[in-house]
C-alpha cells in the first residue's frame, strides 16, 4: 500500500463506502426488501449523504449514472464480480481495467479475490495488473478479501479473517475489506495482521439496528478505519436514518445507542 493512496475515499482517515455491486453479484432478491432501491439513481442520492466516502458500482453503473453524480460522489470502480448463477469454484471474472476505471473518473479501484479458491492464483495475478496500473493512475486500492472455496475449512473463523486482512498487506491493498470475525479482540488480531493496510468491516447481511451498530463501533474500538456496506443500508425502509447513524459511530466514535436516538426514535 502507499501513504495517503486512499484519501480520496476517505474523511478524516476513516471510510464509509457505500456499496451497490449486490445487483451482479446476489442478483434482483437484493432489492425486494426495498424495491427503490433496484434504481441505481436512488443509490447515487444516497452516495451524496455526508457519511459516505465512496460508492463502489461496477462498470456499466458507472457509465449510465456517474456523469451526474461526478462533483458529489467518489467512485470505486470494481473491476470483477461474478453473478449468483455461477456454481463452481469461487471464481470472479474481471470485467474491467484499472485504465477504464480512470477514463471513467474514478477515485479508486476495488476487486475481489477468493483466497483458497482453486482460482486464487489467476485472482492474484489479475489482482497484480489491476493494483499496479492503478498506481499509474494515482487511483487508491480497495480488496474485497473473501477468503472461500476448496482450501477454506471455515471463512468465518478470526484465524481466516486475520488471513485475509494479511492478503491485503501482502499484496499491496490500500484498504481491505474483511467479515467481522465475531468479537473486537478477533477484529483487532486482523488489524493487527493487515499493518499498514487500513482494514474495513463488511456489513454482510442485514442484521437489526442496534446489532449493527453494536459490530460496527467494536470494529472500529479494535483499528477498523471503517466499512464497506450495501444491505445494511439500503434494504432498511429508512436508509438516510441509519447512514445518519453510522456518520455518528464512524467518524465521532458515539456510542451506538446514542448514534441511533439521536437519528430517531430507536427499534
């Protein structure tokens, strides 16, 4: 990683990417909690809350919907993702270049690798092109470090989350984003183990309010610089509300239950 490569997408030295790649990846039952939101445009209006330090989208998203967000929003281009109808190996085809992703308008690149896939070799070497042309273009680097496949017993463990923060060091990521392991003391071994790297939570899947929250600011207690979230947002009936919520737990460290009264009235 580089000093200062990521602060395009970042407020203070912290992040709240805003991720809307679910539409490639988990397909339309993403957007049937709130069906607004299958809309890209709705995203691009979220993007604009001040919370928001970016918003990952892949390629064709990018080009129909970021010409009018260019002055309000940061761009994290993804450059692989592979749909759910995929059944192999884990695997994630790259679908576009770190150059596009530049000519774009692009802050900042963001791709996937599946360490323990049988396809992890070639995901590394991709990964390799994509993270050097992106310093040619001054463009920060974010891995979506999802360790899965043949060679993972358990990709939840604090073992493999910590491997997988380390994969992010080891190849050169700016920013890696990683699953909460289950408790703080795991998350801070994972911050631990990515160094220079700034680790960033995954929101996974939606959990209520108050849980949420909860890993969030323990993530961030244990050094996470932040998240990378998607359902946790925009599948809520209140999207604003909790991304109201998050400005609060990220960038101030308020307390999480303090964070969501002070955005309304609490679940």
């Amino acid at each position: 990683m580089l000093p200062h490569a990521a602060d395009s997408i970042s407020r203070d030295g912290k992040s709240l990417i805003l991720a809307y790649d679910h539409g490639l990846e988990h397909g339309p039952v993403d957007f049937e909690p709130n069906p607004d939101t299958a809309d890209p445009e709705r995203l691009f209006e979220l993007a604009t809350h001040d919370a928001v330090t970016a918003l990952a989208v892949q390629k064709g998203i990018a080009e129909a919907y970021y010409p009018d967000y260019e002055n309000d929003v940061n761009l994290l281009l993804k450059l692989n993702g592979t749909s759910n109808l995929w059944m192999g190996e884990p695997d994630s085809p790259v679908n576009c270049s770190a150059e596009y992703a530049a000519g774009l308008g692009a802050d900042a690149i963001g791709f996937t690798l599946y360490g323990g896939s049988n396809h992890e070799v070639e995901m590394a070497e991709e990964f390799r092109e994509a993270q050097e042309s992106a310093r040619e273009h001054e463009m920060g680097v974010v891995m979506w470090s999802y360790p899965r496949g043949q060679g993972v017993k358990n990709d939840t463990s604090s073992d493999t989350i910590s491997y997988a923060a380390r994969l992010g060091l080891e190849l050169g990521a700016d920013l890696v984003k990683v699953k909460y392991p289950g408790s703080a003391e795991a998350m801070g071994e994972a911050v631990r183990m990515a160094g220079a790297t700034e680790v960033v939570m995954s929101g996974g899947t939606m959990r209520d309010d108050a849980a949420f929250l909860r890993n969030v600011s323990e993530a961030i207690e244990a050094g996470a610089r932040g998240l990378a979230v998607g359902r946790n947002v925009f599948q809520r009936d209140d999207p604003e509300r909790i991304l109201d919520a998050l400005e609060a737990v990220v960038f101030e460290e308020a307390d999480p239950e303090a964070a969501l009264a002070a955005a309304g009235s609490a679940d």
